[in-house]
C-alpha cells in the first residue's frame, strides 16, 4: 500500500532501468544499471513517489531461467536501488511466453492492474514509463499517463510511433523524474 498522499508511479525495467538485451538478463550478473536511472528512482522516492517495476520477463515461461533466477535478480535491482537512497514500493511481473495467452502480458493490461489492485487505486494519469510499444499501450489501456524514454528500445519506438497522440517522450529515466518532480 502507498503511503498516504504518496503517488505513484510506474517503470518498465529492461530498457528503462536497466540495459535491454535482445538475449534477455538471464542473470544477476547480466543485470545492469543504466545511467541515472538508479538516482532518478531516488529522486522520485525523496519526492514522495511510491515507484513500483511492472515487467514482462518471458525468459522464466520460456525456460531462459528460472522463477529463482528472476529473484536473484530483482534483489540486486532492489539492492542497487536502495544503496543509490531509493526503495521499490513492489516489483511486478508477468512470468508467460507470448503463446501462453495470459491477460498479464503487456500490450494488454493485466499486469497494470495487479498494479492498481495491490495499491488500491485507478491508474488513470498515473505516469507509467516504458520504451516500447506493449509498454504503452498496456499504460494507455488502463488510462495511465504513457511515458517513451529512448533508452533501451526507445529510439526505434519513437521513431515506429512518430506522431502518436498522447504519448510523452523522455531522453531517459532521469528526465521523466526531473519533469515529474517539477510538477510537469
């Protein structure tokens, strides 16, 4: 649960947070911070934000690693997150390959209500970061606030979605804290 008056705000993790590998993060050692971004998490939990990861990670459902594989993993997220001063309010994720049909996998927003669901509020207007197309359309599907940074995969988004209505576009994970700290 957020704290009271906290607000909330969403992140995709490869790409976002950390580097994006076409051959997925299959391990701690394979995850690695992108610039900022570790700050830009503190940034926006000293301002009050409760910031949450809600990430497909197909690898598990497709046999790449394993569930404790993941957790490993997360826990260097965390880790990494709260030595730079910031805190995860929650790490979501959608565990399925793309055949399983499951209703959490991201275009569709499944996963972005588990989100809603654990925090206890509507998503509509809550930013929600990503740099790719699933990540947007789940966030436009539950009328959160679609963010594109152009790290990870986001240059080649941007440029597929060139004139897109209702999408804001980020150089990275630092910018968007910066404009949401500033009240934009």
């Amino acid at each position: 649960m957020t704290a009271a008056g906290a607000r909330l705000v969403i992140l995709d993790r490869d790409g976002v947070v950390n580097r994006e590998s076409k051959h997925f993060i299959r391990s701690p050692a394979e995850w690695i911070p992108l610039p900022g971004a570790l700050e830009a998490i503190a940034a926006l939990t000293a301002g009050g934000f409760a910031v949450v990861v809600a990430s497909n990670q197909s690898g598990v459902g497709r046999g790449l690693f394993t569930a404790a594989t993941l957790a490993a993993i997360h826990a260097k997220m965390t880790a990494a997150v709260e030595s730079a001063g910031g805190r995860l309010a929650g790490i979501f994720i959608c565990p399925h390959a793309p055949e399983d049909g499951c209703e959490c996998r991201k275009p569709k927003p499944g996963l972005l209500r588990q989100v809603a669901a654990a925090f206890g509020v509507s998503l509509v207007g809550v930013p929600a970061v990503g740099d790719s197309e699933r990540d947007l359309r789940a966030a436009q599907a539950v009328g959160a606030r679609a963010i594109l940074v152009r790290s990870g995969n986001g240059r080649d988004t941007e440029a597929r979605l060139a004139g897109a209505a209702g999408i804001e576009v980020f150089d990275d994970l630092a910018a968007v804290a910066a404009a949401l700290l500033s009240g934009a």
